[in-house]
C-alpha cells in the first residue's frame, strides 16, 4: 500500500520560483503528538512553578509568624520571671515581718488537728512522731492553752537556735534581694548574702543544729544545710571542700567546710542563706545583731 503524503507548496518571493516538498503522514501526525507533548509540559512547569511560589509565600508568612510568635513568648517569659522574682521579694518580706512581730505559728509539725476518726496504726504512728518531735525539740517548746507554740526570740537565743555568728570573716560582695545577675546582666533575685575572703578560709556554723545536706548543686556548687529546728536553717555554698556529714550535730562555731568558688560564681566566697520554714530571709537581720564574727574555739 502506497503511504499518504502531504504537500506542501513553497513559494520564493525573490526568485519567483515555486518548490514543492512532500511529507509523509506519520511524519506530521509525530510532531503534531511531540508539540500536544511539550505543550503539556509547559503547562504542567508553569503549574508546578506557581504552586512553588505559592508554598514559598506561605512559608514566609509562617515564618514571619513563628519570629513573631518567639518574641511574644520571650516577652512572656521575662514577665513570667519578673513576677517570680517580686512574688519571691513579696514572700521574703512577709515571712521576715511574720517573725519579727511574732505571728508565725508553729508550722510542720505531727501537733495538728485530725479532721475524723483515726485507725489504731494512724494514732499510733502519730504519738511515734510527736514523741520524737518532743524528744528532739523539748527544750525549745513551751505548752500553753492554745496549744504548742514557740519561745520568745531571747529564749530561742539563748538556745542557740538563732543563726548570728558570721560564717566567715570576709567583704560582703552580694546583698540580699533584687540585683543583676553577674552572669546575664539581668535583674534577679539574690535568696542570700555573700561574704568573701580567702580560698580555703574555714566555714562555720552559726548557730547549733543538724547537718541535714552535703551535696553538689546546680548554682551552689559544694553546698551544706544545716536544720536549727522551728523551721530555721542555713544553707553555705561554693564551699571548696566539705568537714562535716549528714545527720552529724554542730554546735555553734563549728567548722563545716571552707570557703572555694565551686558552682556559678565569679570567685572564691561563700553564698550563706538563711531560710524560715524554706523561704529565703535577710542574713543581714541576725548577723547585724552579732558583735564578733566567726573564730575557732
């Protein structure tokens, strides 16, 4: 069978002349599929590249509302951090008041009304731990109609139970309450004093009580807490080296570790806290009322 053709007549317009060329049919029907081909292509880039931009611009706008959104939680967090820090200020302050005019009840202690019947093994449990209470506190608690409270502030003195010997005879470098942080250079809350000296100067209680941590802590470095009963205890950190262990009874002036920079400091002191039932208080109130300052025995 013969194939079909196409002609096609070409014409010059200089010469005059007419030349005649044949195609075949398959020829023309494959370039007819090869331009519906690239056409489809184009198209199909075209499209694909819109949708490209389209995703590009959303992406930029999300991103445009993540930096957004990150400013807005940093914001969040300096107020959140401002507010810890007043509500800290505020808490000192009130537990500082409370027991400078006497109204800070006996807390923490198994002496607390049960609210209904108790089991055998509950009542019993709890006589256990009023009797160690008593046993460990009797001579620092007086019975009255109301029940258990606290001796005057002179008595508790005399006891020895009040923290006013200076841990170590030093430079106060840091006060207590709002300051910039040395590291940050922001404003931060101060939970305690700092007293510097010398790198390995001793450390001493200020007032009797029990060693209750020996331990490293983030920030504190070496750090020792000692527990004076009626909610009152005294925390020493940066310490360089330990001389004391948990559970050990100190009296006061004892030494019970020395001075280093262990933990976030910027050099060798000591970071001395003294604490009402855990919250921070002014050292400054007790060791102002002291006259001498830490010396062996």
């Amino acid at each position: 069978m013969k194939g079909k053709y196409y002609t096609f007549f070409i014409a010059s317009s200089a010469s005059g002349g007419m030349r005649r060329v044949r195609v075949p049919f398959y020829v023309l029907h494959f370039l007819a599929i090869l331009a519906a081909v690239g056409g489809i292509t184009v198209i199909a880039g075209m499209s694909s590249y819109s949708r490209m931009l389209w995703k590009a611009t959303n992406y930029n706008a999300l991103r445009r509302n993540q930096d957004a959104l990150k400013q807005q939680y940093l914001q969040l967090q300096t107020q959140v951090k401002d507010t810890n820090q007043r509500l800290d200020s505020l808490q000192s302050l009130a537990s500082e008041v409370a027991m400078a005019y006497g109204i800070t009840r006996f807390r923490q202690t198994p002496f607390g009304f049960a609210e209904g019947p108790q089991e055998p093994e509950e009542e019993f449990e709890q006589s256990v731990d009023e009797f160690s209470y008593l046993q460990k506190n009797a001579t620092a608690v007086a019975m009255s109609g109301n029940g258990l409270r606290l001796l005057p502030a002179a008595q508790l003195s005399s006891l020895g139970v009040i923290p006013t010997l200076w841990p170590v005879k030093g430079e106060i470098t840091g006060h207590f309450g709002e300051r910039l942080d040395p590291f940050s250079g922001e404003g931060a809350f101060h939970a305690g004093m700092d007293i510097a000296s010398h790198y390995g100067d001793d450390v001493r209680a200020t007032a009797d009580g029990i060693i209750s941590v020996v331990d490293r802590r983030a920030g504190y470095g070496r750090l020792v807490v000692i527990d004076h009963g009626f909610g009152v205890s005294t925390w020493y950190g940066h310490l360089s080296a330990f001389n004391t262990q948990i559970g050990m009874h100190v009296k006061r002036g004892d030494v019970i570790g020395y001075e280093g920079a262990s933990g976030r400091s910027t050099g060798p002191h000591l970071h001395y806290e003294v604490r009402i039932y855990n919250t921070p208080v002014n050292p400054w109130r007790y060791l102002s009322t002291a006259s001498t300052v830490a010396s062996g025995d």
